[in-house]
C-alpha cells in the first residue's frame, strides 16, 4: 500500500493521472485508513487470495490457507469480473500490478488489455544474481512458481531491491530503487531511547512481550493491524501497541534506536534511509520473508535471526554501521527511474 503512493506521488508529480485503484482484499485483515484517505482516487474492492494464519496468530497454516482459498474460488471468479468491467470503464493507458496473483491472471487471461508493470521485491528472486538463504528444494521451487504466477501478462517485471543489480533486459525484468514515501525524504533522523517493532501478524507481539519482560527497562513502541484493537494498547510496563498508522510510524522511525520487525520489505528499507539498525524475524512458514532477511543483512540493514531475541539486538547496536547515505542515493534515483520508465512504455 506505501509503495503504491509512493508511485502515485511520483507519477502524478510527472503529469500522470491515477484514475482508479483496484484493491484486493480479505476478512483477516482491515484496509488501514490511511491508505484510503491517501490515494486519492476511487477505489474498487475485490475479494482476492490471502494466507490464513495458524491459531496463534504468527504463521502461515499452509493447509488452512489452501484450504480457505479454494473455498473462496467462486468469489475470486467474480473478482476477475469485478477487474474486466474496471479496466473498460476507465480506459486507463497501463495497468501497475502490485504482486496480485488475480491482477496477473486477468492479464494473461485479456491480451488486449493495456499495458502492465508488475512491481514487487518478490521478482527480484528470479534473477542470477539473487542470493538465496537455505531452503527445503520443493519450498523455494513452490515459492518460485507463485512468482511467476503473479508476473503472468506482464510486460515488464520491476524488481525492488535494496541495492542496485543489473538488469534483465531478455527477461523484461529491471531492478529498481525501493518506493518509499516523500514524507520520509524531509525527516532529520534522532536517536530517542525506544525501539520501535513491526509484526506483519499480531500473534508476535506476544513473543516481543516476553523478550521485553526480561529487560523491562527497555521502553518499546509497537505497531499492528489487530482488527479491532483500540488505537493504543497497554501490553505491559515500557510496551505500548498503536494501531498500524503511517503519520505515527514514519515519526516513531525517525526518534526509535533501532527496529524489531518481521522480515517485510517496506518497513526495512524505511529504517535503513534513516540510518536505523534492524533486527528481522522471518513470519513463520513464509519462505519469502526469510528471503528478505538475508538480503536485507547483506546489504547492511542489520541482523536476522528465526525468533524475536531483545538481548542480542541491544547488543548489536552499538556496532551497528549505517550505510544510509548510499541507500539514499540509490532511493533517490527512482525520481528519474521510474517516470522514465513509465515514459518508454506508454510511447
């Protein structure tokens, strides 16, 4: 959601007009209202795949996600529907496809559609240069072939990365600096004696609450999108949780000592443009966080490890060695990448 009004942001800032947003969505899950105050276009709901998280709320349930999916089939054949009468009604000149694997069927399945971009980190994993943490052979090939899915009617495939690689011209594919928000750009960074945590599922804050009961001097500012927390949650003594809110996290960024997230890749590449250290934790069963994390550690963003661990992160800290000057830069270029880009395929 931050990457599509990033790109919005930068696009309409070349002349371009976003005339609507498709959004799939799911009932695990509430659309934050950010995202919706900030896009500024009408947006178009449909019912699309999500993962089913295990009971206590921190995985993936492979088989309950299998499971739910192919109950929902009859919903997901309306939503292709849903996607066909939004593209003939707005006429729009390129479609942009935010890894949805509906998006990339609707695609392969209407060749006389405009034109579309898939953009996502996750296309990076196809290319040579990408390195690999271990995995089990039939994981990484499953993981694989769910890219390739969401890549279907594609004509170009725009890798986000946290570095620059070179690009795949015979593959359509080219990598690109991460879409960050321009709010982000305008921040002066401090250090306040917090550290900020991120859960992609609302079950981890629970693992956070136990490695900060062991240091209970350590004051921590979480953000989750628990459907129906309040906007501030008490967990305990010096751990407070927010509803997700992007005004607030961006803030909390730019002041906290240092992250402690789930291994996704838009919070990492925030924390590393202001020069923050990151501990990653890979959501259990969700092969491609544990991706990120690698990556993401070899590119300097900081430590990974497969549980939450409070202790070791404090003391990285102090060795931690930013290098958010060359992340910036590498960021900033995207102002002439993309709309070049965007540029070369309308013409």
């Amino acid at each position: 959601m931050t990457q599509a009004i990033s790109l919005r942001q930068m696009l309409e800032g070349q002349g371009h007009h976003v005339c609507a947003v498709c959004m799939g969505r799911s009932r695990a899950r509430a659309v934050p209202q950010f995202f919706l105050d900030k896009m500024g276009s009408p947006i178009i709901f449909y019912e699309s795949p999500n993962f089913k998280t295990d009971p206590g709320r921190r995985g993936i349930s492979i088989v309950g996600t299998a499971l739910e999916n192919l109950k929902r089939l009859p919903l997901f054949a309306r939503s292709l529907r849903t996607l066909n009468r939004t593209v003939r009604s707005y006429k729009p000149d390129m479609l942009v496809n935010f890894f949805d694997p509906l998006a990339a069927i609707y695609g392969a399945m209407h060749p006389s559609k405009p034109k579309m971009v898939c953009i996502a980190h996750q296309y990076l994993l196809l290319h040579p240069g990408f390195v690999f943490p271990k995995l089990n052979t039939l994981a990484r090939l499953a993981m694989l072939a769910f890219i390739k899915l969401c890549a279907l009617g594609a004509n170009r495939l725009l890798a986000l990365s946290f570095r620059k690689m070179p690009d795949l011209r015979e593959a359509r594919l080219v990598v690109v600096p991460p879409l960050l928000r321009r709010e982000i750009k305008g921040m002066t960074p401090v250090t306040e004696d917090f550290i900020l945590a991120y859960v992609l599922n609302d079950g981890y804050a629970d693992d956070l609450a136990a490695q900060q009961r062991q240091r209970p001097d350590v004051k921590m500012l979480g953000f989750w999108d628990r459907k129906g927390a309040a906007d501030v949650t008490e967990l305990q003594k010096n751990l407070v949780f927010r509803r997700l809110n992007d005004v607030a996290f961006l803030d909390a960024m730019s002041r906290c000592r240092g992250l402690m997230t789930t291994a996704g890749f838009e919070s990492v590449c925030e924390a590393m443009y202001l020069g923050k250290p990151v501990y990653m934790m890979p959501a259990n069963r969700q092969i491609e966080q544990h991706c990120n994390a690698v990556d993401a550690s070899l590119s300097g963003a900081g430590i990974w490890g497969f549980d939450f661990d409070l202790k070791r992160f404090l003391e990285y800290l102090p060795r931690h060695r930013s290098k958010s000057e060359e992340f910036r830069s590498w960021v900033d270029s995207g102002e002439k990448i993309y709309p070049e880009l965007f540029a070369d395929l309308i013409s």
